[in-house]
C-alpha cells in the first residue's frame, strides 16, 4: 500500500469511527475502536487534550495542528514515526498558526 492508499484508509476509517459513534444505539458508544481483517488489524486512537477551563478556541486550533503534522510531517519522505519531528516548515506554520490563536484570543 502506497502513501496515498494509507491516507485513503486512515481518512475512510475515521468517518467509519464518527458515524459509528453517532448512529450506534448505546449511550455513551466510543464508535467502532478495531477492524480486523485477514492480513491486518485496524485500531482507532484519539488521545485526549486537556487545557485550563474556559480556553477559547482549542478545538480549531487542535484542527490546525494536526493539518500541519500531516501535510509536513506523515506526507514528509525523510519522517519516520516515532522519530522526532525536525521539519523547518512544520516548525514555522505551527508557530504561526500558535501565534495567531494568541493574538484572537488577547486580543494583540
């Protein structure tokens, strides 16, 4: 499976999650968490983010982060997971996209 058919299934397999998570008849369902085929198992993970009560403005900032992990970090050639990541652009845009959040929400 090549880059693009992993970002296919990663993207199809969250949507999967989600709308498990929306249709399924339990309360309190976390959504479909494991698929298991013959040559592979597929297990979802959403890590948690805590911040001080009353932040404005996490989840879009979250949104962005993770726009920037995966359009210079996954999609970078040279990045091997569980590597630090040393990518210049990365660095750049998460400092801005950070800095903006800042200056909406003081103000400044």
């Amino acid at each position: 499976m090549d880059t693009n058919d992993s970002l296919r299934v990663a993207s199809l397999w969250h949507s999967m999650h989600a709308i498990s998570q929306q249709l399924s008849p339990t309360t309190g369902c976390s959504g479909i968490e494991l698929l298991e085929a013959d040559t592979f198992d597929l297990h979802c993970f959403q890590s948690l983010t805590v911040c001080e009560p009353g932040t404005q403005h996490m989840e879009a900032l979250l949104k962005v982060v993770y726009e920037l992990y995966t359009d210079y970090v996954l999609k970078n050639p040279f990045y091997e997971m569980e590597m630090p990541i040393r990518c210049e652009l990365f660095d750049i845009n998460l400092t801005q996209a950070v800095q903006k959040d800042r200056v909406a929400l003081l103000g400044r």
